[in-house]
C-alpha cells in the first residue's frame, strides 16, 4: 500500500504489500508479510488525523473466494471505539487513538508470530461481540493475514 497524509505534500510515499479483499456481504480481508503488517501498526498508532493508503491490487489475479480487490485504506483518528466500514473498494478504520493502538497490537502479535507448522496461515479474525472493548457494534469483521516471508 501508498500511504499518504491528505494534509502534507510529501512526494515519497511509503510502499507496502498489503492487498485486501472483500464480498458483497461486507466480509474484509488485509493480508500481508510480517514486515508490511509492522508498518500498518505504526500507521494505526501514528496520531495522525487521517491517512489514505493505496493497497496493492494483484495483477492477473482473482479477488476469490471474496468477491473484489480494496483498493485504498483510510485510517481516520476520531473520538471513540473503532468503526470498520467499507465504502465501494475502500476500507475505513477510524477510533480514537489508544483504541486504534490495541488493533495495532493485535497485528503486532501476529506479524510477530513465529511461523506455523501445520501449512495454515497465522491469521487474527477481529469482530464485534457484546462488551467488546474498542470495537463498535456496526463494525465490520475484519480477517488479517500475515503471509509467509
């Protein structure tokens, strides 16, 4: 992904390979190596107010078993628990910012994660359940997986 600060002009973007998948039915995937889900972390943890970030869309490749490519990621700070939300290819992450930092270590924990042995990808599901302590109810289950190196 691009990442970029809509309220600065710098011309060097960070790139990472992170590509995101979604379905009609607002299911939503990132997926990544362990180096590129570090940098979002720090992106979720960055106090800016809002970052766009351009994800990587796989050429020659199907979205399947999901239904489409997200193109952008949008990680808006604001009051409150953590609203995830698709809006046609982009995925919005906004919260406040020590919610936005409990995310940020959950995905630290799994690009951390020692590599598995059972051939199944280290993946961490984040879904709203009654209580939960920085998700909203409306959010969108979010599915993150760290690829291997």
């Amino acid at each position: 992904m691009i990442c970029t600060n809509p309220c600065d002009n710098t011309t060097n973007p960070t790139v990472f390979d992170i590509v995101g998948r979604y379905t009609t039915n607002y299911d939503v995937m990132l997926e990544g190596k362990p180096q590129a889900l570090h940098h979002l972390a720090v992106l979720l943890m960055s106090n800016v107010q809002l970052l766009k970030c351009v994800l990587q869309v796989p050429r020659f490749s199907s979205p399947a078993p999901y239904e489409g490519f997200l193109t952008t990621l949008c990680i808006i700070q604001q009051d409150g628990a953590i609203q995830i939300k698709r809006e046609d290819n982009t995925l919005v992450i906004a919260g406040s910012g020590d919610k936005l930092s409990m995310l940020a270590k959950g995905i630290t924990y799994l690009a951390d994660a020692p590599k598995p042995t059972s051939g199944i990808e280290q993946h961490i599901q984040i879904e709203y359940y009654p209580g939960h302590h920085y998700l909203t109810p409306s959010a969108l289950p979010l599915i993150i997986i760290a690829k291997e190196e």
